[in-house]
C-alpha cells in the first residue's frame, strides 16, 4: 500500500521543518527523517491507527515524536490528512483537504 500527503498534511510538514529549524536545524533534519519513516511503517501496517470519532479516519501517534498522523484508507492508498503535534489544539473532526 502506497501513502499520499493530501495538502494540509503537507503545509504541516513544512511548517514543522521552519519552526524547528530556526532553533535547531540538525534536529529539523532528524525530525523530518523519523516522521517519514513512520509513514513509511504505516505503508507496511495500515491498520496500527486506532479509530477515531469519524469511522472513516484512524490516528497513529509517531513513536517518540509528539505528532499524531490521522488518515484514512481509500481505494487501497493510505491518504495522510495532517501531521498534527499533540500540543496544538484538535479540531473536533480531521479536516480532508
């Protein structure tokens, strides 16, 4: 199974690599580096999420990173909705966009 970032979820990453390289740009790169092997872990193990609210979206916290990965399956693509940090305020259902 193959994933696709739908675009929040990109704008999230790039915000994550600005925020954390003004500060520290090694950790940016090492950050950047674990978030895509957890998404590359989800291609192998779609299922590891837990369900949300919306049966449609499953959420996967990255090991060792404070950042949740809500998606969804559809038509066999794992479709990655946003990278959210679990400090940030959640919104009450995952926005698709």
């Amino acid at each position: 199974m193959k994933f696709v970032l739908l675009p929040s979820a990109k704008e999230d990453l790039k915000e994550i690599r600005q925020y954390i390289s003004k500060e520290n740009p090694t950790a940016s790169k090492m950050v950047s580096e674990r978030i895509k092997k957890a998404l590359l872990m989800l291609t192998e193990q779609p299922l590891i999420g837990h369900v949300t609210d919306d049966e449609e979206v499953l959420e996967w916290h990255i090991p060792g990173l404070p950042y949740t990965l809500p998606y969804r399956i559809v038509n066999n693509e794992i479709q990655i909705l946003r990278v959210f940090h679990e400090a940030q305020n959640r919104p009450g259902k995952w926005e698709c966009n």
